[in-house]
C-alpha cells in the first residue's frame, strides 16, 4: 500500500521516476499515506444530524406575546397553557416548555424574568409560572376572583358548559390555572346543581380539571335526550287530565256549574220540604234522624199534595 501511494505522488515523467523516488524517506511516505486516508475518510463520512431546536416557528398555533401587562397575564397564561398541552410532540422535557415561555415574553416581562430564568434554567414549568405570577398577577383582582371561585353555584338553567366557562375565568384570575392545584375539582363539584350531582354519586370522577369537565358536559347532554324523549312519548290513557275531559263535552251534556247549580236548587227545595215535615213528626212520633219510617211519612205527604 505504501508503495501504491509513493507512485500516486510521484510525477508522470518516467525520465526523473527514480530520482523523486530515493527523495522520499519512509516516514515521509507515512505521514502523506496517513494524511490521505484521513481526506478520504472525511469525504465519504455522512453528515452529523442537526439538533432540533424548538422555536415559536414550528408552533401549528401562532404563540401569544406577553408584554408584562397585569390585565392580559391571565389569558396569556392560559393560551402559552394550551399550546403548551397540545404540542406534545415538540416539547418534551422541562427546559423546552421553560425556554417556550420565555421566548413569549417581550419588554418590561422579558425584562423581569430574564434575571430569574439565567440563575434556574433547570426548572421545572411549574416553578416558573409560580415566579411569574407573583411579579405580573394583580393581588386584589386574584382575591376577589378566589373569593367568587368559592361561592359559585350553577344559575337555573345554566348548561354546564356555560358554568366551566365561567369555572375557567375565575380559575385564571385566582392564579390556580393548572393540574397542580388538586382544590379544583372540589370548587367545581360544590358547584354543581342538585341533579348532576346525583347523577356523579355513581360515577368515578377523573382527576384532572379538563376530564373532569368534559364528563359534566356529556352526563348533562344524555340526561336532556332522555328528559326529551320522555316528553315527546304519547301519553296513556290513565294520564289524561280532567280538563282534557271536558274539552270534549258535547253541546248537549251540562256542564259542572250548571250541575253544581241544579245540585243547589235541590238541596234547597228538600230544605224546604224537612221543614214542613217536622211539625208532622213531632204530632206523628217519627224519627227526628230521618230514618226509614220518615221517609215513608215524607212520600206519603208528597203524594197528598
């Protein structure tokens, strides 16, 4: 092989062959061998595969900017949140999701956080929303909002979904955004109606926040296909009402005042009557409770008039 390679860098002219050749030592020869299979190395070995890197760009979601403003916090919190969930292919340890929300912040929040996030690049995400919401969360808004997440209750014919959404809000402007916080699915079921809380007893609640909610919505959409399906079913016969009844009274038949009506004519007339009768008793012994005999007495006096 060595002497493959000294012929390949010798000269074509035959005439000066042998004399480029003794110029040639062996350790010479060594070094330009050596040096050649190294070029030829690293022309035919592949090129190292480029480390991803995981910028807003390749979001299939446009990311939010953060400028440090304490109203807009709590929905930026929540948008960076559910990219953050979705994207699940591009962000896979702790430092991909820290470095997504960071590279969210602009101005005066960029500003703030930088100093934080160089000294605690290893975070976790759930340490740095904690740092970010004690410098960017408005405290009297946050215990208003926690006082109001504590006392909600359903409204009557509020849907479900309209009380997570209102859940949601409150939840954002309270600082409890995320699965860390376990009270949230005591605050959601204590607000709940009567109904759907019945209808939970016998069914096992998830853990998280959004399963949780999504289970209300679906009990809640069957219950009402039932309840409709059971108004819409023909009635029996044996629940018709008595109104029912009396829309189908014919022009012939009386109607209940005029009966109640002939119903106190009668009673009045037999009124009438007792009284006459009694002095006839009390000459003729008869019964003052009205018994039998008294009815005799009574016909018999009819009949002579």
């Amino acid at each position: 092989m060595l002497g493959n390679a000294c012929i390949g860098l010798l000269t074509v002219d035959k005439s000066s062959y042998h004399q480029h050749r003794l110029c040639l030592s062996p350790a010479l020869i060594e070094q330009l061998v050596e040096a050649l299979l190294n070029q030829q190395l690293a022309s035919t070995a592949p090129a190292p595969a480029p480390i991803p890197v995981i910028t807003p760009s390749a979001l299939k979601n446009k990311p939010p900017v953060y400028d440090g403003a304490p109203s807009s916090y709590e929905i930026f919190k929540y948008k960076a949140m559910e990219i953050i969930r979705k994207e699940t292919n591009l962000f896979f340890d702790n430092r991909s999701i820290t470095g997504f929300i960071f590279s969210c912040c602009t101005g005066r929040a960029e500003t703030m956080i930088w100093p934080w996030y160089n000294n605690k690049l290893d975070c976790t995400p759930e340490e740095m929303w904690d740092h970010m919401d004690s410098q960017f969360i408005d405290k009297t808004s946050q215990i208003k909002a926690m006082s109001q997440l504590q006392q909600l209750k359903q409204k009557p014919n509020e849907s479900a979904h309209d009380l997570c959404q209102r859940f949601d809000t409150l939840t954002l402007q309270a600082g409890l955004q995320g699965a860390h916080c376990s009270n949230l699915i005591q605050y959601l079921e204590s607000a709940l109606c009567k109904e759907l809380k019945e209808l939970l007893v016998t069914i096992d609640a998830p853990n998280d926040v959004k399963k949780y909610q999504a289970k209300i919505v679906s009990i809640e959409e069957r219950a009402n296909r039932l309840r409709c399906k059971h108004k819409a079913a023909p009635l029996a016969p044996t629940h018709q009402t008595q109104s029912s009844n009396n829309s189908d009274t014919m022009d012939w038949e009386a109607t209940p005042a005029q009966v109640n009506a002939a119903r106190g004519d009668r009673r009045q007339r037999e009124g009438g009557q007792r009284g006459r009768q009694g002095g006839r008793r009390g000459r003729g012994g008869g019964n003052s409770n009205g018994n039998d005999n008294s009815g005799k007495q009574r016909a018999k006096w009819v009949s002579k008039d």
